[in-house]
C-alpha cells in the first residue's frame, strides 16, 4: 500500500521553516503499515498542486497533504481541491458554530474571512479540527484516498491521530510493517560494514538493513514489510542479539539511545555518580548528561578547566605536570580525572584535554588529538584519540568517545 | 532561474529523521537569488531517482541531491546518476589519496569499500569533499545542472558554499543579491514588530524585510534582489545603523552573531576573563562560549555545580545559604558566582540556578524559573527569569538570558 505525502507552503520553499510535519506523518504511517514512496513539497500555487495531486494519485493509493488551508489570499488548496474532485461549496455546520465559539472567547470578530473556513466542498468527508478553524478534507477517487489537513503541527497531528488512520486502516487492508534500530559507537561506517559482513550476509531476505551514520553513532535499522505474524519482530531481535554477542563493545543499545543515555543508565544500575573535568569539551560533556531530565541522580557537577591556572588551582593539576608533558597528555587528563573525582567525592569521573582546532595544532598534536582520562575505584587511566579538523564534530565526538569510555568500564564492573 | 531540491534516503520516508537539509539548502539558493520549486524526497530506489532527476530536469534550471553516497550497498545514488549521465567509473586521485590519509589517521585500514568512495563518473565534475569521504559531482545537460552532495548535514554545508553556490552564479551569471541579517534578543517577535513599525513603515520599496525567529534569538534580514550598483548595500547598513539606535538594548549584532559572540567580543575588547558556574544549565553556557575558536583568550573556565554538595564545597556557597533560600533564589546565585569568579580569578562571573524540567516545579518556583547570578569587579547582582515549560528550550534559554546579562553590564562598562 503505497501512500504519499504532499507539504504546501511558500515558507517551506524558501527554507523559512524545516518541515517536521511531513518526518512525523511518514513516522505514523510506517507504523500503521503503510509504505511512504516520496514527500513532495511545493509552493502555494493551484498549478503545481493540481500537477502533485494527479502525479501521487498515478503512482500512490493515498495521498496526504498538508498546509494551505488557512484564511488568507494565499491559501489555495481547498479551493484547488474543490475544483479537482468537483462538487460544490457548502457550509459545514459543526466547523461553523465551533469557529463561532473559540473566537468569541478570544474577543476577535468573526468576519467574513473566518466564515470562509467552515465552507467545503460537498464531495468532501469533513474531519472536524477540534483545536483549530480550518476542517480536514476526506476526498475518495478510484478506491484511492486523498486527504487534506491543516499545516499548524498540533492541528494536524490530532487530525492524522483521531481520524485519518483509522480511516486509512478501515479503508485499506493490509499486513505491518516493523522497524527496529540498533545503535553502535567507535566503529567508522566502512570498518563496522567490513566487520559484520557475515551477519549481514546470513540475513533473511525478508529483512532490510540500512546504515544510519551521523558524527557521533552509527545506527542500523533492520525492517520487515507486510508481515502477517509476530515470527518477524522475534527474528529481528534474535538477529539484533546475534550482532550485540558479535560487537559487544561497540554496541550500545536500541532506538533513541546515545553513548551518554546509555551510560546514564548503567550509573543508575551501579548506584554510582559522576564527576567531570572538561578542557578542551568546555562543558559539551557535563551539557550531554545534564540534558537528559533527571541527571541529578547521578551527575553531581564537574569543572570546566579551560585555564592551565584552573586546572592547577582547582583541579590540582602538579605544575611540574603541566610543564612536562603539556596540558594536552596522557599525564594531565589522568590529574585532572583524579582531581575531579576528589573534588567532587564521586565514585567516577571522566576528563578530557585536547586540540579542538582550528588553531593550536602542532606535527605532535594535530588538530583533533584528544586524552580522555577515566578515574575508578579502582584506579585510573588514559585513552588518546584522533578525530577530524572541524572544532564543532571535534567537541562532539571527545565527549561521546569520553562518556563511552565509561561506558565500557561499567560494562565490565557489572558483569 | 528555477531550482528543486531531491533528498534521498528511506530514513527520510519512514520518520526516522527530520529532514533539515533540504531547508537549509532552500535558505541559501534563496538568498543567492535562486527560486525553489519544489522539494522532493525519496528512497535509496533506482526508479525513483531517475524519475526524481528526470522530473525536475523537465520543469527547472538546476537539481540539488543530496544523500545516498555511503560506501554501502544500499547507497545508489552516484551509480544511478552515472547511468543517467553515461560516462565511465574511473578513480579521483585527489579523493583517493585525501580519504586514505584521513583513514589512516584514525587508524581505520583502507578496504574496498573505502576505495569505491573514489570511483566517479568521467562525465562528472568533482566537487572535492575536504570533511568527508564522498566527493561532491557536478553534471551539465543541455544548459542545466544536476549538482550531487553527501547527505551528512556538515559536509553538505561546506560543499554548497564553498563549491555548488559560486559555481551556480557563474554558470547561470545572475544579478547580485544582497542580505544583510541583524540579531536581536530579548524582545518577543510581535512586541519587536511593535516597537519598530515606524523604522519597517520607513524602509524603501526595493528593501524586503524578514522576521526570523528562533528560541534565543530574532533576526531581521532586509534583501535586495537584482542590483546594479553599491547604493543598496549602503542603504541597508544605514537603516540598520539607524535599527540600533533606535533599540540599542536588543540589538546583538549582525549576520553569524550569537549573543555569546557578541559577548566574548566585547570581553576582548575591554581585556577582561571569564568563569562561569552553572547549575540548571549544566555545562550548555560555558558550551555556548567555548564553542567558538580562540575562547581562551577571555574564558578560564567555570565550575558545574549540579549538586549542592558542590555548590557548597567548591564553589564555598555558604550551607545556611543554600538552606533558608534554596538552590533557586537570589542568594544562591550571587554566591554562585561569587564563588566562581574568586576560584577561577576573572573579572566577570556568571551563574545559572533554576528549574528546567520537566520534574522539580513547585507554585512558587514553577519550570522554567531561573536566577542568573553576574558577579563584576563593581559588585554582584542577580536577576530572576520565567520561560517555558520544555527542559531543551529552557537550558538554551537560560544560558542565553546569562550571556545577555554580561552583554549588557559590558556595554555600559565600555560606554
């Protein structure tokens, strides 16, 4: 069942506004079962939407458009609509008295502009916009659908929630459709594909795998399309175990997590609380915990020792240290762990010292170089990386290596 | 001169994620002059992305891809382009020899895979990649061009402005545009429309104005199109000049500016430090400034006091403090920063105590309250701010209010 979505708007074309209705929709419907073939967007002309409309409808068996349905000049896909599916403009009584209400409550007069919301063609099947002026459009053509909604996110999403699919499942029958993403850490896309080749090889046909690579994880995402049972989503875990027991310390768990989420959870599991000392991170690190709602159970704080005089004053830092080996070495990130972890009475605590570039490279420290230093119970240790030339993915990429670092500690610490 | 943008990738069909890319694309063809039709997105499917080319070659001038050139075997892009232009797979040296050192960097061996990155279409003009592994390609046809660009957001950018835009103005020869952006801050977006019509009511026809809004910032940006002389951009720095006086409190800067750069250019400009102890923004304000190249020159560091443990040992907030206000209070905050800026030894002091969610509100301290703490050579004072209920937009927020606040104190210090 293959399904379109179709997003109207001059702001989207000129790139005022990043399109997050149509992600949400396509979400939704790949849920639901249905296949999405291609999101269009297009400006607020009755040309191209006539061309888009009759373009989805020879391809696709349901259409879903969004935007356009507005009160003003420039809002012209209903009447658009109206003249592709016929019909004539009447009234929609409920939408009327609605309208009526929640703008007197809000003491704006109802002129004739407002009124022009409640009118819909008669072929259409009106969805009723509880939280919003403009009604959502049900059209049917040929046994295939065309479904218009208003743009504003929230409108739009009780409308596709309410209405649209379980219409679109009442109307089309067909079998689910099941993802599932598995996320991975330290690995560059070309070594983990070399790497679980074998894997990905003894696959069934029946599944899709798709590499989802961004600067600081790589995902993969496994699908299986119009399934009839639940024998899939059990082969798509057992297959998901399999590549867990292959990768063990590259594997970092399922969906939304991250390095730091994962990481956060296996310091719930421990009881145990972190510390952290950020040169060359500048708080990018402490920020990564501290953005997820509840990381006062284990975050107690950290320093942001950017100054060789802050890593020595308040970390304690040796000076001889610092002169030695330099404040980017093996020695200071270990010092500044160590000084963190004391400062702060935490059982763990991570730092980081490094070159985020652009200046401050030299033929021995490139650009990119970073130590990550992990404080344990148990005793302490450094890790060197090297990563890229663009400050911004450097910071990112130092403070996902250092909460992975912990990460793997506390993996072996609760075997 | 019309333009449409293809997105490839079954991640972008199925939700996974929001597609930003093609916005930002938008934004920039926009402002170089250049219209947007359509915007387009669809799977790693070979039917589709020949029909997607051929479709817009038929309607536009230009067609920016991006995605879809992974060393993986779902990436089809390049080879599907490669049918469609004809030409032979042959090895770009450059990309080639760049990707092996960049490899070889992290110590990542070089395998096949790598190696087929290289491989490009003879009829193809490369577009050299310096951030990543997929070179860019470039394809005329009958007076149009098909541009193709790595889907991943940071090479794409670097790519677009530094390759495909130049090369767009000087094969298409188009009449110069110009934008200029100022930033604002502090002022809601009707309240700034308010304040400013008599400026707006004022502005030449030839000017377009454009309100551009995010969580910590709006930007105003006035445009002219298709200019033959320097006269417009001299008007435009005029009545900006003229914005600034008219708003000298909001008024942040221009283009890039952020209110953390403007602020760390103005602690340059009076030879002045920072440190920074943050509570409820957790790492995100030092983050803001450390962010940019050369922050070491006024920034020493700061200390992340999430627990009240730490406020209390290392920051010395006095335990009696912390005890009759709370963590979130005036006091609190003014010890914060007190204790920062006698720790670290700046001039300047800041600090963020505060509620961001979505837990710990209370009737009288509901989400989103924070007291930002500033601590100067003059004395100490703090102020109290109420935002929003979202814990991502209140930590952004926050750290904003907190530079904004030194901002201020600076530019007086320096009048």
């Amino acid at each position: 069942m293959n399904t379109e979505i179709i997003t109207i708007g001059d702001e989207i074309l000129i790139g005022q506004i990043v399109d997050t209705n149509s992600a949400w929709i396509a979400a939704r419907l790949n849920e639901a079962g249905f296949t999405v073939t291609r999101k269009l967007s297009i400006g607020d002309n009755r040309g191209e939407i006539v061309a888009a409309v009759d373009g989805a409808l020879a391809k696709s068996d349901a259409v879903i458009i969004t935007g356009g349905l507005g009160p003003t000049k420039d809002d012209i896909t209903k009447l658009t609509l109206a003249e592709m599916f016929g019909g004539r403009m009447v009234c929609d009584e409920e939408t009327y008295m609605r309208n009526e209400r929640t703008l007197a409550a809000r003491g704006i007069e109802y002129n004739e502009l407002n009124r022009g919301q409640a009118m819909v063609p008669d072929t259409a099947t009106v969805l009723q916009n509880l939280h919003g002026t403009a009604p959502g459009m049900w059209f049917e053509r040929d046994g295939k659908v065309v479904v218009s909604l208003p743009g504003v996110p929230f409108e739009m999403k009780e409308l596709m929630t309410a209405e649209v699919l379980p219409r679109l499942l009442a109307y089309f029958k067909q079998g689910k459709v099941v993802h599932r993403t598995a996320i991975t850490f330290g690995l560059a896309e070309s070594v983990l594909a070399a790497t679980i080749a074998s894997w990905e090889d003894a696959l069934p046909e029946y599944l899709h795998l798709a590499y989802l690579p961004s600067p600081s994880q790589i995902r993969l995402r496994l699908s299986a399309y119009d399934i009839k049972s639940d024998s899939e989503e059990t082969e798509i875990d057992r297959r998901f175990k399999e590549l867990e027991r292959m990768i063990p310390e590259y594997f970092v768990g399922y969906e939304d997590d991250t390095v730091a989420s994962a990481t956060a959870a296996l310091l719930r599991k421990a009881g145990a609380t972190l510390a952290v000392a950020e040169s060359c991170t500048g708080g990018a690190l402490s920020a990564s915990f501290t953005a997820m709602a509840g990381a006062s159970e284990y975050f107690l704080g950290g320093v942001v020792s950017y100054s060789n005089d802050v890593k020595a004053n308040v970390l304690g830092v040796p000076r001889d240290t610092l002169e030695l080996y330099g404040a980017v070495s093996e020695e200071t990130a270990m010092a500044m762990a160590d000084g963190v972890r004391c400062l702060c009475g935490s059982d763990y605590a991570l730092s980081t010292t490094g070159i985020a570039g652009p200046a401050g490279g030299s033929e021995e420290k490139p650009v990119g170089t970073v130590w990550i230093g992990l404080a344990t119970p148990n005793g302490t240790m450094a890790r060197k990386f090297v990563f890229s030339r663009l400050r911004p993915q450097n910071i990112e990429r130092f403070a996902a290596a250092a909460a992975n670092m912990l990460r793997l500690e506390l993996v072996s610490a609760l075997r």
